[in-house]
C-alpha cells in the first residue's frame, strides 16, 4: 500500500436518546425533533445535598434511572451496538477488523462511579462499613478498569491489539479520528476505527457548572443569551479505510476525510472553554491547505458550537476572519441531539458524511433566537438546502486546549 492513499468513511454508527441509529439520527433531525430531557435532580434535597444551585437538565440513555453509572456490561453492550452498526453500512462483518493493519480507538471518560452514590460514606472505610455500606465498594478499581473494556472489545472483534483508549475533553473523538487518519496515511495501518461513548456522571455537572457551563434555559448554539448545554449520554462510531481496501472488498466510497490537523492552545486560566480564535484560524486554514482547497470551496462549517456564548464568539471571530463578509453557511445541531460531549464530534462528522452523500444541508434548530451577527450564516429554523459544495469543514475544542479541525469531501462524480 503506498503511504498517501486518500482515506475513505465507509460506516458509522449512532445512539442516545434522540435516536437508535444513524437513519432514525438524519430523520429526527430533518423533521425538527428535540431530544428527551429531564431535570438532573430529582428532588429539592438531593440538588442541595450537591450543593447546587441550579438543577440543570441533561439527557440520558433510554431507561437509564438517575446518578447510575453504567455498568461495565452496558457501556460493553453499548459499544458494540454502534461499531455493528458501522460495519453493516459498510457492508462488512467482524473479519475487516481481525487483521494485522487495523487500528481501533476508544474515547471518552472510561468507567467511572458517579460520586453521588459514594460521596456520603467519604469517612467510612473498615469492614464494617463495607457490610452495611455496599456501596463503597464501587469505589473500588474493578469500577475503573479501563483495560478490561479494551479487552473485551479485542476478543469480541479479534483485534490483533487491544483499542487505544484516549480522552482528551470536548475533542477526544475529533483527536482520535486525527491519530486514525494519521494511522492510514502513514501506512500503519489500513483499516482503522474510532468509537466511543458518554455517560455524564454527577462529578462532570458539578464541574460544568463551576465552568459556567449550565444552565435551566433551552440550550441554544449562538444565541448570545445565555450558557446552557444540555449534556447528553449516547455513544458513536466511525469507520475508516484507505481506499484501495474499500474497493477492495467492493465498496465505492462517497465521502473522504482529506485533510485533518490538530493544535494545542494555553486557553484562560480562569475559564477552560475559552480558546484563543487565532488558533482556531490557524487550524481550520491548515485544514485547508492539507486538503489542496480554499475557503471559498467549503460549503458548509459544522463548528464546536456548543452554547457557551464566550466560546461561541470565539468561534464567529474565526469564521469571520477566513470567510469574511460573505459567509459560509454555520450548522450546530447540539440543541437537538444534546451535546455528547468526548463523542459530539463523530455525530458532527455523521451528519456531514449524510449532507455530502444527499447533497443538501439540514438545518438546526433552536427554541431561542439568534444574537449572531447576520455576516454568521447560520442555517437555523427553516428548510433544507442544496449543498453545492463538495467540501465541509469540521472543527472541535477541548477544555485542555486541543483545537482540531478537518476536511471531509464528497465524491467527486464529474470525474
């Protein structure tokens, strides 16, 4: 295989609350349907117990009761829900993930506890305790293995090597689809996959929260009035090959990930969701360049987006810096589908690999109205569109800095 095949999206993967799959996924979007939210606390008490002093909502997996973690079963059964799914759209089964030359990546917070359930037994630790307290023993480590997931993803798919875990915040799909990329261009590997999920834990709202992050208002990208993210659970996956593989075993792929390039920035010290917009420019024009395009060829963004009004205007500073006074149409469907956190940016790209096959662009919409300035073109609150482009640029942001921006293109069928 040479080293500069173009790298091909041949699957995908998608479930929460908001939808099971990735057509149940385009469908609810097209017909303007929100995601099932629900306030976080349950009760009055239970929010001060916490100490907070909101009671923001958030979205979880169907049938997920509140403050429970899933169990390492669930989040197993979870994964292999959305990489199945992947692999069907692909046409494959498990063999194209059992070779030599295949790379899996697995993101997000990893098995956790969720502190509500241990917070109370903080002074409690002798066996005793441990005999009326059961719950202390989810503290233990057997409730953070990590490398038991792995495991059990590699003997399940025959990998050849267990997943590479990562985490990188708000980015860590985007910088794990940057690695797998990276994977398939350099040789390493011909087939590489990128899967993950999110189960939002009282710990993450207490410091969203801190972060300025939350709030009890609709959640609303670029509406310029106030920080609400609605946080959601669910999980996605991705699937890549070099394409001499897909045509290999008979695929004709449509969609390409032609350029993907990832930078770190120092941030604020008092707020880690603000980013510097000049590294945001740097990236998205990197992108650009590695993908042998300009800006005026994109047509559509799908930016960070996520709601915070401070890192929104980060991000309209940089949109309009590359593509000045005229624009570039700007979609943000977190007020839909909730924000996934770890995994937002796989559904981005998703939803990107869907517009570029159909050739339209879906609009998001939004229960608040937009402050924007009109130069941000926002394709919000109204009907489809044609996307006349072939080209659409993803970026994503992560609380520790990372800033990661890419270029998927659609088939070219003039040739």
């Amino acid at each position: 295989m040479t080293a500069s095949q173009p790298v091909a999206v041949i699957g995908s993967g998608t479930y929460s609350a908001f939808a099971s799959d990735v057509p149940s996924l385009i469908a609810a979007l097209a017909a303007g349907h929100y995601t099932p939210s629900r306030p976080w606390f349950g009760s009055a008490r239970a929010q001060t117990a916490m100490k907070m002093a909101i009671n923001p909502r958030h979205s979880p997996f169907p049938a997920q009761k509140h403050y429970c973690a899933l169990t390492f079963r669930q989040v197993l059964q979870v994964l292999k829900n959305v990489i199945d799914q992947a692999l069907r759209e692909a046409g494959q089964t498990k063999a194209l993930l059992a070779g030599e030359r295949v790379r899996v990546y697995l993101v997000g917070n990893g098995l956790r506890t969720d502190i509500s359930e241990v917070v109370a037994y903080q002074d409690r630790n002798d066996p005793e305790d441990l005999l009326y307290y059961p719950a202390i023993k989810k503290l233990h480590a057997g409730c953070y293995a990590q490398d038991k997931l792995s495991e059990a993803l590699a003997d399940d798919y025959h990998l050849t090597r267990p997943p590479a875990t990562l985490y990188s915040a708000s980015a860590s799909s985007m910088s794990a689809v940057h690695l797998a990329r990276a994977a398939v261009r350099s040789g390493l590997a011909d087939v590489t996959l990128v899967v993950g999920w999110v189960d939002i834990l009282t710990q993450d709202m207490l410091f969203l929260a801190a972060q300025n992050m939350l709030g009890e208002s609709a959640a609303s990208p670029f509406n310029g009035h106030a920080s609400s993210v609605l946080m959601c659970n669910g999980a996605a996956a991705l699937l890549m090959c070099s394409e001499s593989i897909a045509r290999h075993v008979g695929l004709e792929p449509e969609c390409y990930l032609d350029s993907c390039v990832s930078y770190q920035h120092s941030g604020m010290r008092d707020n880690a969701a603000i980013s510097d917009f000049r590294t945001i420019v740097h990236s998205i024009e990197q992108a650009l360049a590695q993908a042998g395009i300009n800006a005026a060829d994109v047509g559509c963004l799908f930016p960070h987006g996520n709601g915070i009004p401070i890192s929104d205007n980060t991000e309209t500073m940089a949109i309009r810096k590359i593509w000045g006074e005229e624009g570039v149409p700007v979609v943000s469907y977190k007020a839909q589908i909730g924000y996934l956190s770890t995994c937002s940016a796989l559904v981005d790209l998703i939803v990107a690999c869907d517009a570029l096959k159909q050739r339209r662009l879906l609009p998001f919409h939004s229960q608040l109205p937009s402050t924007a300035p009109p130069r941000l073109r926002l394709h919000t609150n109204k009907g489809s569109c044609q996307l006349s482009a072939r080209h659409i640029v993803k970026t994503a942001m992560g609380m520790e800095g990372s800033i990661v921006s890419a270029v998927l293109s659609g088939q070219d069928r003039r040739v």
